[in-house]
C-alpha cells in the first residue's frame, strides 16, 4: 500500500502529524498538495524540512500527473492537503483511490463564515460540500485532531450545513 493516511489539515506539515500520526499509521514520507505552497518556494522550503521524512510538496497537477507512480511506489505516503476543498478535487473529481478509504480531517481554523464543529475544527459551506461528495464518493470522513481526541464522523455534522 503506497497511501498509509489520507488527512485534510490547515497546517499540512508539522511535528504532530510526523510523530504522532506515524505511530498509528506508518510511512515513509510525506505528500502534500496545494498550489500556493507548491509554487511559493520559501513555503515549499519550509515545508520539506519541517518533517524529517522524505517530503513532496505538489500542485493539484503534478498530484495528478504523478498520482499513479505513488500508488506503484513501495514506500508508505501520508496524503495531506489544507483544505477539503482540494481533496475533494484528488478523491472524487480526479478519481484517485488511494487504497484506503478513511480521510481524517485536522485542524480547520476558525474564520468568517466558518462553522465551529470542534476546538480548531471550524468548516465553510464550501468546504462542507466538499467533505459530502467525499463521503458520497465511498470514503469516511471522521474529524480528529489526534486519533485519541476524534469528536465524530462527518454524518454527525452534516445536518448543520443543509444534508
């Protein structure tokens, strides 16, 4: 399995989903994609060395383009982006099945507009739209900061936003 964790978190790279998440779910390194960090270099710099692990830092595109040498790979992958929005694109829009079907959504700040589901688990319309053609697309979405601190399964949340 080239995919070992699927996550949607708005920090994307950082110590807790290197140490903590890698206990429950193994790899060997990390993708993250999202455009504006892969086409910022200072962004892209930070992000690769913030893990200690071999990190890619990918456009929506070149995810897509170089989606099927990950699966082929026989290094285990976290597969992170920052919003539900653009995993939503990956999953569902480009098809990709990644050979797990659970997507852990982290921390989502609170912002305007945003509904407050969890401490620092706050969603938009937009981005509930996008987490319920994930669901509908086969995968559960459960929301969980650390595997020990899950506060539920999207089906818990969905009715506030009009599903």
């Amino acid at each position: 399995m080239a995919i070992s964790f699927v996550r949607v978190d708005d920090r994307m790279i950082h110590g807790q989903t290197c140490t903590r998440w890698a206990l429950e779910y193994p790899c060997d390194g990390l993708i993250a994609v999202n455009d504006r960090a892969a086409s910022t270099p200072v962004l892209k710099a930070a992000y690769k060395s913030a893990s200690g692990k071999k990190t890619f830092v990918w456009t929506l595109d070149e995810f897509k383009e170089k989606c099927q040498k990950v699966l082929d790979s026989k290094d285990r992958y976290f597969l992170i982006t920052k919003d539900p929005i653009d995993m939503a694109k990956i999953l569902v829009e480009n098809g990709f099945k990644p050979g797990i079907n659970k997507v852990i959504i982290g921390p989502c700040n609170d912002r305007p507009g945003a509904t407050k589901l969890g401490n620092n688990q706050s969603i938009t319309q937009e981005e509930a739209d996008a987490l319920e053609r994930i669901m509908k697309a086969g995968f559960d979405v459960e929301f969980a900061l650390l595997k020990e601190e899950a506060i539920g399964n999207w089906t818990k949340f969905r009715g506030q936003f009009g599903f």
